[in-house]
C-alpha cells in the first residue's frame, strides 16, 4: 500500500507543475443567462466556485435582478435582488468572500450606494454611500481589502476622472490621485503582482488605448504598454488568471466596431500577446471575471444592437512553467499528505488572505474556509478515505493553488 500511495504522489506531483498559462487558449459556451432575451451593461463579480451576473439594460428596461452560475454543474439561479431600482453601469468587486456592487443609472438619476452581498444569507446589506459624484461605467481593481474605483459619467459629458478607495474592514472611502489620462468612462481595470491598473475607454471626443500602472504606496500612476488595439476600445471585457491579465472585445464609439479580439497583458514583461478570439459575437459592456484557472464572459451587446445572453468560459493553454511551481513549493505548502483527514496549509508572508476550497473526486464541495498567513489547520476527519482536490483562491477569486490531497486513515 505504501509504494501504491509513493507511487500516485509521485504522478500528482507531476500533474500539478503543469498550470501555468501561455498566450492561447480556447473558448467553450456554457449555459446561457436566460431571463429576458439578454442585457447590456450588466454587473458580476465571483466568489468561489460562482459567478453573479445582474441588473442591466434590457428590452424590457433597467433590471434589479440578480442570477448565480454554478462552475460545477453550469446550472443558473435567482438570488435575492439587488435593492432598489434597477440600474445599468452598476460596478462590482469581491472582497473577503463577499460581493460589493455600487453607482449605476436607473434610467431616471445615477446613484452612489453601495451594497455587500453575503452568500451565507443570500442578502444585500447597504454600506457606506459612494463620497464622489453620482454616476455609471467606473473602474475598479482590488488589491487586498481594498477596492479602488474610479472614472466614469453623470450620464453624459463632463466625465470624471477622480479615483477612490473602499476599505472594506473598515466601511471607510478616501480620495487617492486622480486617474491621470483625464476624464474617461466604460475603462477596463485588473490587478496584478500588486499593482491596479486601468486604461482605454472613452471621453466623449475620442477613443483610447492608453494603460496605466497604480502604486499604492506611494498613490502614483505610471504609464505601460498600450492596449495593441488602435485607436483603443471602450467597454472591454478583462479578468486575471495566474500571472496574466487579459483584455478583450469591446468598442470603437466612431467607427461602430465591435470586436471580438482578445489580448493577454504580462506586468514581468510590460507587453500584450494576442490570444484566441472569442468564439461567440463581437460584443461591449460584457461582464468579465475569472474562476480559479477559468475566464469568463457574458451578455453585453453586440454590433447590430441585439442584446446577448450568451455566456463564455476561457480555458488558457498549460505548460511547465516556473511560476505556479514557485507558488506550489513557496508560497503554498499542504502537509501531510497522505494525511488522516487532518493537515495543514501553510501560506507565506508574500500570499494574499485566502480561502480554501476542498472537492471529492465527484465534484461535490466537501470544506470551505478562510485562511490567514502562516499555518492553518484544516479538519477533515469524518470525510472517507480517498483522493480530494484541493483550490486555494484570494479573496479576489483568482487562483492560488491546486493539487490533489489523500485521506488515508
């Protein structure tokens, strides 16, 4: 039994070096987002092994529902709504397990408040209002438990270029430096290495493909590569995977061009490689996130002004890299294993608060929990004997690690 068991780590082991991305990949349809005959301009955020897509434009006018998207079974579900009026533009985040939407334009006026979604309770609760103006179609990233959220419109020229920042532990908003390619909405926005970064967009007399780099210790911008689309693009797609950012679809607001192009950014290399083209139509105000290794992209609107519902996951190439190795023997160590339902997780001071997810070889989650930095103890003494995977995701919902883990009493 002992050489069996050396023997399955051993080709696990194995399995597990082979996670990092390269530049290409594929797209497949998953199950659409079916109530009304889609929406633009939508919000979504994810949180584990979910994704949540709500309100918007649709034929029928500005929606307050809300749906969530099981990555397990690819199965849709209404939640609780989201509260008042429905708005379109709405902008969205997780932060510590939970979900956060705030701003928006409900046809009538653009709002400042801000909501936290908690999935143990299926509620909204409201939290501190939004300190800048009233508006739709700002950025955010999100570097620890913080989200920084900036730009946007009143509903049409002046635009704003002003960035703030939540402090989710303390329900608190401070000014920070203005976004420094002037007054710009409908702009895409990710973190990477610890760093935000936001770019392209429109202010009203042109179109832009400018990106820039924000610094949150010294609350500075700094310029990188452009998006490699000329002359740029507004309402783009974007979500992050390992160590890659990738930007897509979107608009040319003069020529009425929607594309269906895709990019992936490397903040090591500060530069843009093309990746596969999304499968689906071209399309702009989509909602964008990633799910561990997975990205996703649904709704929007699309170059005949057709509402779309169609929703699409992205599954990047894999080869032996260094990076995800470095995470797996550095920052991550999962010990012992084989275990007898009881082990450790180890994070290092350079990883970022995160949650563990625990899976049986049926896709049945069998543990979820928080993690903290340093050593922590996971108990899975009643589960049976056998093979388990295991994700560890920040609390931004990227992926960590992965790797299978044995029970054996």
């Amino acid at each position: 039994m002992k050489k069996s068991l050396q023997k399955i780590i051993s080709c696990l082991a194995c399995t597990i070096l082979i996670v990092n991305v390269n530049a290409q990949g594929s797209w497949t349809q998953k199950a659409s987002l079916m109530n009304f005959n889609g929406r633009e301009d939508a919000t979504g955020f994810s949180i584990g092994h979910y994704g949540f897509i709500g309100t918007g434009l649709t034929s029928g006018g500005y929606e307050n529902d809300f749906w969530k998207w099981n990555q397990t079974n690819n199965t849709w579900d209404s939640i609780a709504h989201y509260p008042g009026a429905g708005k379109y533009g709405v902008t969205s985040f997780t932060i510590n397990g939970k979900g956060y939407s705030c701003l928006g334009y409900s046809g009538s006026s653009n709002a400042t408040d801000l909501w936290e979604y908690d999935t143990a309770t299926n509620s909204w609760t409201q939290k501190a209002s939004f300190p800048g103006a009233a508006r739709y179609g700002a950025f955010v990233f999100v570097l620890g438990h913080k989200a920084y959220i900036g730009c946007g419109e009143p509903n049409g020229p002046p635009y704003d270029q002003d960035m703030w920042v939540y402090d989710a532990n303390a329900n608190t908003w401070t000014a920070k430096a203005n976004f420094p390619g002037g007054i710009r909405t409908s702009l895409c926005a990710f973190a990477l290495k610890g760093y935000g970064y936001a770019g392209c967009g429109w202010d009203h007399s042109a179109v832009h493909n400018d990106m820039w780099k924000y610094d949150t210790t010294t609350n500075t911008w700094t310029s990188v590569a452009p998006f490699p689309i000329t002359p740029g693009i507004s309402s783009p797609a974007c979500f992050v995977i390992d160590t890659l950012a990738f930007v897509g679809t979107g608009m040319n607001q003069f020529s009425g061009k929607v594309t269906r192009d895709f990019w992936s950014y490397s903040a090591t290399t500060n530069s843009w490689t093309p990746i596969t083209t999304l499968t689906g139509v071209g399309c702009w105000t989509a909602v964008s996130f990633s799910i561990g290794d997975r990205g996703y992209v649904g709704t929007g609107f699309d170059s005949v002004s057709d509402y779309l519902q169609d929703y699409w996951e992205y599954t990047p190439e894999v080869l032996s890299g260094v990076s995800t190795v470095a995470k797996q023997q550095g920052e991550v160590n999962v010990y012992p294993n084989p275990n007898n339902g009881s082990f450790t997780i180890a994070l290092s001071s350079t990883t970022d608060k995160s949650i563990v997810e625990v899976y049986n070889t049926i896709g049945q989650q069998v543990y979820t929990g928080a993690l903290s930095l340093g050593s922590n103890i996971v108990e899975l003494n009643s589960k049976a004997n056998g093979i388990y995977l295991y994700r560890i995701l920040s609390e931004t919902g990227n992926l960590v690690s992965q790797g299978k883990m044995i029970i054996q009493k």
